[in-house]
C-alpha cells in the first residue's frame, strides 16, 4: 500500500500547527466526519491514482493570477494535470479536465466548487481534503463528488491518507511525487504574491518550504 511516512510528516505538522495556532483536535474531527462520508460506490482506489501519475511527467497548477498566461505557454497534452482547488476551475474554462484535483472546497467560490464537480463527473480524481474549518463544506458538497479520495493532514486511518503536505498546491506536489510522477512542473504559483492577505502569506510561506523539501 502507497502511504506517506506519517512519522517524518508529524514534525512538520506540528510546526504549521503551532505557527497558525490551528488546533490538530480539529482536523481529526473533520477527518473523521469525512470519513463517515465514504461508501464503496464513492470511494476512489489508490490503484487508479498511481495509474494516473506514474511514470509521466506531471503539471502542477496552483490557482495564482498568472496562472492561465502560463498555461497558454505551455503543451498541457505533454503531462499529467494535477490542479489545486480553484486552479481546477481556471482549467475546465480552457477546455482541459484536469487528471487529479486537490480541494479542500473552501478556497474558491461556489461557481468553482461546480466545476471541480463537473470534472469529477468526466473522470477527474477528486482528492478532498479535511480539515478543522471545513466541515460544513464537506457536508455542502462532498456527497455531490461521484467518488473521491478522502486525506487529512493529522494521522491517517482506514481510508483517509496523508500523503503530506498543507495547502491545495502543495499538497498537489506532495501526491505527484508520491505517485511517482517522472518529473514535476509548476505553473500558477507565486509564493511572493504581494497581494494575498497575511494567513495566505504564511500560507505561501510554507508552500515554498514544503516544496523545497522535495527539491521541485
């Protein structure tokens, strides 16, 4: 079974945990309340996942402004497109269903949120995420996902993973590598945005470190 090293991502959770002042009894509540939300008919196998992604050189979008100039650069037909939350969105507007998407459903508006269902609906892999002040959009819309994979970033159980990392985009970069991607690209991330307000700017903060920490 694919599964992340829970005890080499504990230090690092910990750290995040103390610098957001995030409290982890949270994010195991929601990811137990996930949890309950998984039925054999929507659950996604990670088989399918590892098929999507292993051995191909993957896209990665984070959800950045520039995000649709870089795409307009780039042979999105050359790679697998994993696309974080509302990046997703970005893509289905230029015709292209993204491969896998990561979301924790509650960085985008609504109007994305129906897109990444829409993707889902024509084959995407959906990986939603719980954590502790998202449980009312995971009971909003999770049972509209036709089947998904369920992670958490506290320790995980039965069918909910950790495949590492914190925010959408980075964790994108943590399932290419763990799937074993042939390399990975970036597109749509500015981890100097001057724009973003300061809970995003710590949260690009970490994004940078965590993908540092896999040499991308």
């Amino acid at each position: 079974m694919i599964h992340t090293d829970f005890a080499a991502w504990e230090p690092i959770y910990e750290r995040i945990l103390e610098d957001f002042g995030f409290d982890r009894a949270g994010d195991e509540e929601a990811a137990r309340f996930l949890s309950r939300m998984l039925t054999e008919k929507n659950t996604v196998s990670l088989s399918e996942l590892k098929i999507a992604i292993s051995g191909k050189p993957a896209l990665v979008c984070g959800n950045a402004p520039n995000l649709r100039k870089e795409l307009s650069e780039i042979d999105l037909s050359a790679f697998v497109i994993i696309a974080a939350d509302g990046a997703a969105a970005v893509l289905m507007d230029i015709g292209c269903v993204p491969e896998v998407i990561c979301t924790d459903l509650d960085g985008n508006s609504e109007a994305d949120i129906e897109k990444e269902i829409l993707a889902c609906e024509r084959d995407s892999i959906v990986l939603i995420h719980a954590h502790g002040d998202n449980i009312d959009k995971l009971e909003k819309y999770v049972p509209r996902f036709k089947c998904f994979i369920a992670t958490t970033q506290a320790r995980p159980f039965d069918k909910v993973y950790n495949f590492g990392g914190f925010s959408d985009g980075d964790r994108c970069v943590f399932v290419a590598r763990e799937f074993g991607a042939k390399k990975i690209r970036l597109a749509g991330f500015d981890f100097e945005d001057p724009h973003v307000n300061p809970i995003k700017k710590k949260k690009l903060k970490w994004a940078k470190e965590l993908i540092g920490i896999l040499g991308i």
